[in-house]
C-alpha cells in the first residue's frame, strides 16, 4: 500500500502546483521515495514534479484514458515508492464539460480512495474562508477532505481569523503558507515555463517551494494523513501492446496475445527545451512494442539518430524558438526526406508545425502544404476524435478520445486526407494523413489505446530509412 494525498484548491491560481511541488520536494529530501502524479492532461507540471522527486511525473487522465486505468496507472508509477502525491487539476469538482464529475480532480480523489488536502487562496478572505471550505467539504460525501492549507496570508493577525473561522468548520488546518515571491513561476501563453527551458532557475524555485513547506506545513500531519489511505485494490498498469485496443476511455483493462517481435525498429522521439510534452507511458509502450526509444534535440541535432525508421514529434513550444529550429536546416531536411521515404512519422500540436511549411514567417520542414502562425485565440479541450483515413496510428473509423491546447492557428486547418473528426465543441475535421505521416493538434494519450504504439512500430518495423 502506498501512502497517498491529493492536493485540491477551489479553483485555478490558488497555488496547487506550487504547495504540490513543495510537498513533493520536502518529503523527497527527508529520504522518502515520493511518487509524483497530476489529474489531467497537463504536461508542464509533471517536468516540476519529476525535479522535485526524481522520477517520472505521470499524468492521472480518466477521460483520455478511461477511469478504469486511473488507479493501475498511480499504481504502476508509485510501484516501491513510500509516498505519492497528486496535484489537481483546476477547481477540486470542475472536470470535462458537460460530463458532470468525469475526469475531476474529485473523481480521481475517489478512484484512488486518497484524502484530499485542500489548497485555499486566503488573500482576500478571513471568516469567509470557513463558509468556502464547508462547501467544498461537504459538496461530496465520497470525497474525504482531510485538512486545509492555507496560502498567501498576509499578517500574523491574518492567520490568526482564518484559523479561529476554521476551528469550527471541522476540517484541520494543515499549513499556513505566507506571499513568498522567491517560489513564483514564470507564466505566458499556454500556463508556466517549462522546467526544460529555466533548468537553473528551476531547480531554485522548487527548493524555495520545499523551503516554504517545511517552515509553514504540519509536515507529520500531512504524511499521516496520506498514510490513512486505505488499501487500493489495483493491480499496476503494464506497458504492453494489444489492450483496449481504440477504447474511447472506457472500461478497465484486458490483455491479448503480445504482438509478434521482429527486428528492433529505431524510432526517434523529438525532445529538448522546443518539444517537451510528453507521456512518459508513450515511450514504454513503443518499449513494449519492440522499438528503441531514442530522443534527439531539433534545437541542437543536425541529424536524426542512426538507424531511425519511425519519427515521433510531440508537442511543446516551437513557436518560441521558431528561428532556432529554422537555422538547422540539416534537421529540417532529413526530417522531410524521412517523411517522402514513407516511414511513419507522428506529429502532436508541436510536432504538426514543426511539419508546415512555416511557422510565423520561419521555414520549417515543409512535409506538409500548410502554414502556422501564433494567434491570440486560446484552443483548450478535451476531444472525442474519429480517425478520418487509415494511417498509422489508427485505422478508419476508430475512436480515440483526446485533448487540444495551443495559441496557434494552421491553413489549411486539414489536409485532402484529415487525421481527425471531432465532434466537440463543434464538429469540424482537422490535421493531416499523407504517406506514413500523421500530424494533428490533438493530443492522445496511448495507454488509453495502447493498439497505437503496436501499430505504429509495426510500420516500423520492415527496417532503417535513414
């Protein structure tokens, strides 16, 4: 059984990421092995929790990929590890729209019977504060608020109302955590700076952030909070192809006959300060699948790894290092001699304007007839896609659910072939299938369809093209 607390706030911007990752990094330096988890399909948090632990930041997504991988998915991350927190996503009951509880915070609370730790902004409130958490506390019978930390208090006398107003609501106060600039993290259009982009001045403001939990959190209180979970009946999530295959985020799962082995596939996955949005459960099931996982840098290769006969591409922020990328035309250009070879190539978001022609005016790799540019339209939502056409993460006709984030527009929006039909918000087709090249904006997370990893390195497999 693994120790376990899940940290909640009202809502976005009461500093979740910042008391998450200060726990994390606290108990990590006490010599505990802190497992880190975020609700959702977050990817930015998770490089914050894997500096303050050590290990993989893994997301817990009950929409992309059912709720009945959420508690094998903690299970494997936290597999030998002596604590796990996980950080929330926006307010503790907001999850997927018009899906009432899925894919909340609260729903995944009770999947993984974790007691929730409830981060309050306190900087404008005093007796109120009572009233907010007596609300959230008593909203859902199932979800356990175990205590209340309480961030941004101003004064002494401060803390000294919100403490007396909460002495009656009958949840404890936890932590009382005062403005400390020093653990702020830099934000701009799609949320905070990656790790990957500020390693110094990462690694700074998570010690800041773990400095200010041990001085103004009950740190006994918390572990023995997380150590009243109760067991979880959950048998961990194994990295293996044929599960679920194309699911749609349902159910739990079931294993077929493992894929038949050929020779060891080289497939290339891009990485670096340009391309940091990843699952770390991607690589294992392309692992799994019977590839060698190698991760190059666009920023700073000017060629693909040897070998390589697959090319992923995820997302990140290309166009914040746009002329960058453009300068390695060497990159650029093996890149698209790949793709014109028909070797599978699969490009999310980041990837997908990596692929155009152009991006803000910068040339890019050119496989694909279309150009990008920043907008200051923000896309963000959870997606029910349809394949379109046959291509070689999926055949016509399956069903995959995923998520779009970007501040970014392409023209055209999809190709003669298009990789996905939405249906939600509207219904519209977008992103781009040609040869053995799939590029769309939205992102999927494979161990909700783990059938996508086996088809991919199976296109893989017939040997190196570059």
């Amino acid at each position: 059984m693994v120790a376990r607390l899940v940290i909640a706030a009202p809502s976005s911007g009461a500093g979740k990421t910042t008391v998450a990752t200060g726990l994390m990094a606290a108990f990590a330096g006490r010599g505990l092995a802190v497992s880190p988890h975020k609700v959702g399909p977050d990817y930015i948090d998770p490089g914050y929790h894997a500096l303050a632990t050590g290990r993989p930041g893994r997301n817990l997504d009950a929409y992309m990929c059912g709720t009945g991988l959420v508690a094998p998915l903690f299970a494997h991350g936290a597999r030998g590890c002596d604590l796990a927190v996980v950080e929330g996503v926006m307010g503790l009951y907001d999850g997927a729209a018009d899906q009432g509880e899925l894919a909340s915070t609260a729903q995944v609370s009770k999947l993984l019977k974790a007691p929730v730790v409830l981060v309050v902004d306190a900087s404008s409130q005093s007796r109120s504060v009572a009233a907010l958490v007596h609300g959230f506390a008593s909203w859902d019978p199932e979800v356990r608020i175990g205590g209340v930390i309480l961030n941004k208090v101003a004064t002494d006398r401060h803390e000294h109302l919100l403490r007396e107003a909460l002495g009656e609501s009958g949840v404890p106060v936890l932590g009382v955590l005062r403005r400390a600039p020093a653990v702020a993290t830099p934000s701009r259009h799609l949320g905070l700076v990656p790790v990957a982009e500020r390693q110094a001045a990462a690694v700074s403001a998570v010690a800041a952030q773990a400095e200010q939990v041990l001085a103004g959190c009950d740190m006994e209180a918390l572990l023995a909070l997380a150590r009243s979970a109760p067991e979880l009946h959950a048998e961990p999530w194994v990295a293996e192809v044929g599960e679920r295959p194309y699911a749609g985020g349902s159910g739990a799962p079931t294993r077929s006959a493992p894929a038949e082995r050929t020779p060891t596939p080289v497939v290339a996955v891009a990485g670096g300060a340009a391309f940091t949005f990843s699952y770390a459960e991607h690589a294992e099931l392309l692992t799994a699948a019977g590839a060698e996982v190698v991760t190059f840098d666009p920023l700073r290769d000017e060629a693909l790894p040897e070998g390589t006969s697959g090319l992923v591409i995820g997302g990140g922020f290309p166009e914040m290092y746009g002329s960058e990328l453009s300068a390695n035309e060497p990159l650029r250009k093996a890149v698209a001699a790949l793709a014109a070879s028909g070797a599978p190539v699969a490009a999310e978001c980041a990837g997908l304007l990596y692929l155009a022609r152009s991006l803000d005016g910068n040339p890019m790799c050119g496989v694909l007839d279309a150009d990008a540019r920043m907008s200051s339209r923000l896309t963000l939502g959870y997606r029910d896609a349809v394949a379109v056409s046959d291509s070689v993460l999926a055949p016509a006709g399956a069903r995959m659910r995923g998520h779009e984030f970007h501040r970014t527009v392409i023209e055209p929006g999809a190709g003669a072939s298009a990789a996905w039909g939405l249906r939600q918000p509207e219904r519209r087709v977008e992103g781009f299938v040609q040869g053995g090249v799939h590029a769309s904006y939205v992102h999927t997370h494979w161990a909700g369809a783990s059938e996508v990893a086996a088809r991919f390195v199976g296109r893989c497999a017939g040997g190196p093209v570059a």
